[in-house]
C-alpha cells in the first residue's frame, strides 16, 4: 500500500473504522480519517508533505499515532487552484 501522505511505500495497520493506518519508513505512523482521504481525492488535495511530516513529528510528542482529520490536514497550495 502507499502512503497517504508522500505517496511512497507504506504498511496498512489495521485500524477502527472510518480511518486508515498507515506506517510509511519517512512519515512514520499516522492515522488519517477516511471521509478526509475522500474529500482530498473528490478536490484533487494533496498533503503538503514537508509540512504534515513535521506536524506528525510534533504530535508524537503527545500520542504516539497521530491523528490527522480535516482540521489537521496541511494540503499543498498548488493542489487548492
């Protein structure tokens, strides 16, 4: 499976649902909500990688599997046009 976020190779952890799990080798372990992933693909939206990387880092600090939800996404500016 691929990453949501830098669409390189990544594993899918079962997960509760209405999310998906992910463990990308860059991205580390997040989890994304599935009506986000819809939404993203229905717009053409794309994560800002870099950014929702660091943003992932910051949040291990408080859980160990963050978790990303419309109010968390940081899309890249070229995909809003």
């Amino acid at each position: 499976m691929s990453c949501l976020i830098c669409a390189g190779q990544a594993e899918t952890i079962e997960s509760i649902i209405g999310w998906e799990e992910r463990r990308c080798s860059l991205c580390g372990c997040y989890r994304v909500s599935q009506a986000l992933i819809l939404l993203m693909m229905d717009e053409g939206q794309i994560f800002d990688t870099e950014r929702m990387r660091a943003w992932l880092t910051s949040r291990r600090e408080h859980m160990p599997v963050p978790v990303i939800d419309h109010g968390q996404a940081i899309l890249a500016v070229a995909a809003r046009r």
